[in-house]
C-alpha cells in the first residue's frame, strides 16, 4: 500500500516522502482494519516528522508511518465489535497517512461517522473535538492520580480561544459556545476573523495589534477573562489575558516550531490563577475511560447540531502531503486541512445508505 513513511527524521517537512509499505495485518483480538478514505494534517504530524515533539523520545521513533487523524471504511471487524463491515468510521491514530490502517477498537479512540456527515467533514472534526471538549468542558476524572483538573467552563464565563483558526482552535471555539461561554477568539488575518466569526466567535482580536491582550480584557470587563484555551503556547499573552482566579488550559505549540518560551512565573502568583496542561494521549495511555468520556461528551455536541466542520479550502491527496504540512507549518490553513485518499470507497457506502 502507499503510505507516507518515515524511515528518520527529516530536516525539511519537503523531504517527506510517499513509498510503497506493507498492508497492515489483524493481529489483536479487538482490531478493526479500516480502508482510509481521509486523513487531517494536524501540527503534531509537522512535530513528529521533525523529530520535535516530546513523544519521539519514547512512543514514536522511526521507522513509523505519518498522519494522527482518519476516516475510512471497516473492512475487517471480530465478531463482538460494535462496527459492522462496511461502517463508516473516524478516530485517531498514529499511521493515518496511509491507504489502510488496524485500530485497536477497546482503546476508545474510534467512533462511527454521523449519517449526516460525510468522512472528509468527520475527518475535519477528528479527535480534536474530544481534545477540545476534555480540556474546556470535562469536570471531575476518574483515577485519583489525574485528580480532574481542567477548566470546567461554564455559562456565562467568558472563554478566550488562542489559535482559533486552527484546527483545534475552531472546534475549540464552537464548543466553548456550546457550553455557554462568551468567547473571545484571537487570530492573525481577516480571512481567519471572518471563519471564527461565522462559527459563533463574539469578538474577534488580531494579534497583530499592538497590545492586544489589553483589548481582551477590556472586552471581557475590564478584569479579563475566565478561561485561556491556548493550542499555540503564548502562555505569556494568556496570563496577561486572564482575571484574577482565572484558568489557563495549555493543550499544545503550535506556533512556536517546537521551541517553548520562557514565561514570569510570578504571573501566576500574582494573580490566583490555574495553569493546566492537558495532554490527551497521554491521559488516554494511563486511562482509556478518559477518552471514551471526552468522545462521548463531545459527540453529544455533534449529535445536537452545535458542531460544524471547518475545513481549509485547499485540496490535497496523498501524494500532496508533504506540500499540506507547509502549508501547515507555514500558517497558511484555516480550519483543518483534509486530505483526500480513496474518496470512491465512501461513495459506494454512502450509495448503498
């Protein structure tokens, strides 16, 4: 089959390469093998490619096949699993850049596509969805160890989303107004502003703008606000954001290239606020019951209608992949870049529905 495979580390995100690689084989009791019909560029991916994310220290080193998020057909099922073959399926797992992939179905991390939806639009929504609704929305874990920290957003906060085009960032957005927070979402471009607006952002600020951060707390008060969702680690820029007592979720860097800053510790202090890291693969890793809750939580949402896919206009296939994560890498994508891998499959489901 054709994957996008990386045998080590590259230097530039253009030597990505697409080569010819086993078929993945059924070899666990609760795998499904699922026929990729899509697959999302996300910023882990530019990360792991690299060789920049902290996970390639222990959990992904070469050889290893590209691409985090899918959506595809079963074509292989157990006999006790809950998908039938021929279901439409999406979820996350690393090896998505590929034209089939196995899924172990007990990790809780795959889910049947919406009638409503088709798998590029399921694809557009992924796992961050799950990772939005755990970090913004979940109240109380289940294991002691994790002790359930996390924002606990709730009607009527005032919630700042940062990197609110992105990927997790737009999802991010729709479900702090599911919640019923007043959100405040904070991109660079007017293309961006108008794709945040139109997903039900309240206010809009562009970074660019001088003192910026002084603009959200005015909005929100005078104090600032109650909530930081930050995916692109300006922990500075959030703590300025914050009211005293505030909350500050980090779920990801995406806009430093793998570099972290340095921030004034005394913030912190100073004004009573909660700095919370919340890292969804790992969490997943230490208790699956976690994932399973964040999905469920999250396609309740789904199912309601709250949720819109937000999808970058700029097609691309597997072959294109290396040109999607520039353009990734390079902040040129709006919503999640989709990649297209065997769109017929779907299309003779769908026809049969």
């Amino acid at each position: 089959m054709r994957a996008v495979a990386i045998d080590e580390f590259v230097k530039d995100l253009a030597n990505v390469k697409v080569k010819d690689v086993p078929k993945p084989e059924i070899n666990r009791p609760n795998d499904l093998l699922v026929k990729i019909t899509h697959a999302s560029i996300t910023h882990v991916d530019t990360l792991y490619a690299l060789g920049h994310h902290q996970n390639n220290k222990r959990h992904v080193q070469p050889p290893f096949i590209l691409g985090n998020e899918f959506a595809g057909i079963v074509d292989a099922a157990p006999a006790h699993s809950c998908f039938r073959k021929g279901a439409r399926v999406f979820g996350g797992k690393l090896g998505s850049y590929a034209e089939w992939i196995c899924v172990d179905e007990s990790a809780g991390d795959v889910r049947e596509v919406p009638r409503d939806m088709t798998n590029a639009e399921a694809v557009a929504v992924g796992v961050s969805g799950a990772v939005s609704w755990g970090g913004l929305v979940k109240k109380v874990g289940f294991s002691v160890e994790r002790m359930g920290m996390r924002a606990q957003l709730k009607q009527g906060e005032w919630a700042l989303i940062l990197g609110a085009s992105g990927g997790l960032g737009a999802i991010a957005v729709q479900i702090a107004k599911a919640a019923g927070a007043k959100v405040i979402a904070v991109v660079g471009s007017k293309e961006k502003a108008e794709l945040v607006q139109s997903i039900g952002a309240d206010e809009v600020i562009d970074y660019h703008e001088p003192m910026w951060e002084d603009k959200v707390k005015s909005l929100a008060g005078g104090e600032g606000v109650h909530v930081v969702y930050d995916a692109i680690g300006a922990i500075e820029s959030g703590l300025k954001c914050l009211r005293y007592g505030g909350r500050l979720v980090i779920v990801g860097f995406a806009a430093r290239g793998g570099q972290i800053e340095d921030i004034k510790a005394n913030r912190i202090l100073l004004k009573g606020v909660s700095v919370i890291g919340y890292r969804f693969g790992e969490e997943g890793r230490r208790d699956p019951r976690t994932t399973k809750e964040a999905w469920d939580g999250f396609m309740e949402m789904v199912r309601a209608g709250k949720i819109k896919p937000v999808a970058w206009r700029e097609k691309y296939g597997l072959e294109d992949v290396p040109r999607a994560l520039l353009d990734l890498q390079a902040h040129r994508v709006a919503g999640r870049a989709v990649v297209t891998i065997d769109e017929g499959a779907e299309e003779g489901v769908r026809a049969r529905l």
